[in-house]
C-alpha cells in the first residue's frame, strides 16, 4: 500500500502541465536522436542521483546484441545552458529550490519551448533528497514521455514529403499508408510481398582505443506481407515466427546462392512479443522484435535486427505484417536506425 500511495500521488503531480506553447520561432531541434540532455548542478549529476538517471532513463531496446540503448545522457550546468544548445531535442531540467514547500516534487512538461518539436521536462525539488526519491518512482514515466516523442518526431518528419507512386502501390496492394522517408524505393513487388529499402544512411563509427573514426553504412528497410487470417491463434509468438521464416525463405535470397533471410534463434536474442498500437491507437496488434541471420548453408552469414508489427486488416480480413530491418557494422550505433523503424510500422494507417 505504500508503495500504491507514492505511486499514485506521483502520478498527481506528473499529469505534466503540458502546453504547448509556440515559443520556437520555427527553429529545428539539435542533438543526436537518442540522447537526453540534462541540466542540473554539477553537484547534482556527481551525486547517487546519477545511478538512478542512469539506470531508468538508459534503457535497452531488447533482445538485441550489441546491447541498443533508448538514450545517451549528457550533461550541461543552468550557467553552461546557451547558445544553440538550447534547441536539444530532449531536455530533463533537475531542480532544486529551497522555497519549493511542497510534499513531493513538481513534474512538469514543456513541448516547442526553444525549438520545434522539442520536448522540455523539469523537475523541481525542495532538496536533494526528495528529488532522489522523486527520481526513484518517477523516472519511468519520464523516459516514456522522452521514448514516445522520439519516435513521434521522425513520424512528423517522414509525413512532410511522401512518395505518391510508392503510397499509391501500398494502398492498391495491402490497403495501408505508412511514412517513408524521402527516397525510399521499392526494389521487389509480389502481389503478397513488397521490399522497401530506405535510402542508405552513414554513420561516424569510432574505433574504441584509436579516437579515430571512419564512415560506415547502414542499410534498412521495410518489409510488408499478407496472407490470410483465420484464428486468434495466429497471433501468438510461435506462429507468426513460422510464418515470418516461410515468407522470407521464399522473398528475401541473399545474393550468395542458396542464402535466404532467417529469424535467429539463440538464447541471447530469442525474439519478443508483446501487444501494441499504432500512434493514433486506430490499428491494435502484436510488435515482434528480434535478429534475422541469412540461412541455406551449414555456416550461416551475418545479419542484423528486425522490429515487426502485425495487425489483422479489417477491410481485407488479411494479417498485415510490416517488417522494418537493419544491417549494420556492430561498431557503431543503432539506436537511431531503429527509431526510424518504429516511427514507420507506428505511422500505419488503413486506406
């Protein structure tokens, strides 16, 4: 019960005073997709606060390996918070104020405060020790207020310029719009399959031990099948594994011969299920993420990671999978690539 108590007074005070004040002027967010900024106290950031931020607001996007992180923490003092830097994507504000007389700490959330499609949140305390305790039970949902905006700003992004040919080809085939970035192409067409590659994307990779970096690419894209619905059954776990590895066996060829796209199936990265839904809550599903590795021979090659959601097409009757993939040097980071991803399968609409 005590823990019911400080749950529930905190989510009293979480209901975020959320406006949305234009106060931008039409200026574009800066940072890295990935990275929460925080400004606070050096003696704040230096203290056993910085396990708890640490530990609720970096979390991993599992079962992925190398481990992919949701954020990147950096830090800034209020006297080193100017410039450019104030457009940061994603800012948490520590704060204490000795004059703050509440029981519990203030949450409060800020949208398009120094920049467009910034998100703000601040936290006020009367000292270190109820921002400590604040911290503890709150910080779950300031990361989903932070997880959701991430992804939400590439949607907005990738709406702005759309490709009629390849829109038009998604609806006439599987009934459905998705936001693809500009540049995107369709490269195979089955009347049941489509491979939608994004346009190819470099990253900085830095070789740890050197301090150097070079230029590596990733390559994504999307995959989007259908085949009929039947049962509930087939939206459990194992069954839509099945189907997932028999359409790839026969969509996806590697370019070596006899190599096709397969799901991996060790301990370490098992795929996981769970249920969820599109941005605007109108489609419900089931979300598959996990790691492909291309099969055929006694020695498989590399892969990458997948993220997948499924849904049953009310129109169709038909189960819609839309299937974003990965392929990228371990070396580097792919967090962002993989936002990118979950921004596509959540901008899914029915046409």
């Amino acid at each position: 019960m005590k823990f019911l108590f400080v749950f529930l007074g905190f989510t009293l005070l979480f209901s975020l005073s959320s406006c949305d004040q234009k106060n931008y002027s039409g200026l574009n967010v800066t940072g890295k997709i990935g990275e929460i900024l925080v400004v606070c106290d050096d003696a704040i950031w230096e203290s056993p606060l910085k396990a708890e931020l640490d530990t609720a607001l970096t979390q991993f996007i599992l079962p992925y390996w190398p481990d992919v992180v949701t954020f990147e923490l950096i830090h800034r003092s209020e006297r080193n918070f100017d410039g450019a830097i104030k457009r940061h994507r994603n800012v948490l504000f520590l704060t204490l104020d000795k004059t703050f007389k509440e029981s519990q700490s203030l949450i409060e959330s800020r949208k398009d405060v120094w920049a467009n499609r910034q998100l703000v949140i601040e936290i006020t305390s009367r000292d270190l020790e109820q921002l400590y305790e604040t911290c503890k039970d709150g910080l779950p949902e300031v990361h989903q207020s932070f997880d959701d905006a991430e992804w939400n700003r590439i949607r907005k992004y990738f709406g702005e310029k759309q490709s009629v040919y390849l829109n038009e080809k998604l609806a006439k085939n599987f009934g459905i719009h998705m936001d693809l970035p500009d540049g995107s192409n369709i490269v195979t067409t089955q009347p049941n399959f489509f491979t939608i590659e994004l346009p190819n994307a470099s990253r900085p990779i830095e070789f740890v031990g050197t301090g150097q970096q070079d230029v590596g690419a990733i390559y994504s894209g999307i995959m989007v099948y259908q085949y009929p619905f039947q049962d509930s059954s087939e939206l459990t776990l194992s069954n839509l594994l099945l189907a997932r590895d028999t359409m790839l066996k026969y969509n996806v060829p590697h370019e070596t011969s006899r190599l096709y796209m397969g799901t991996q199936y060790t301990d370490l990265v098992f795929p996981e299920a769970s249920q969820a839904k599109n941005y605007d809550g109108s489609i419900s599903g089931v979300e598959m993420r996990g790691m492909f590795v291309f099969k055929g021979k006694s020695i498989h090659t590399t892969g990458g990671v997948f993220w997948a959601f499924h849904f049953v097409h009310p129109k169709t009757n038909k189960l819609v999978c839309i299937s974003g993939y990965v392929d990228a040097p371990a070396t580097t980071s792919w967090t962002h690539s993989l936002r990118e991803i979950e921004a596509i399968w959540k901008s899914v609409t029915i046409q």
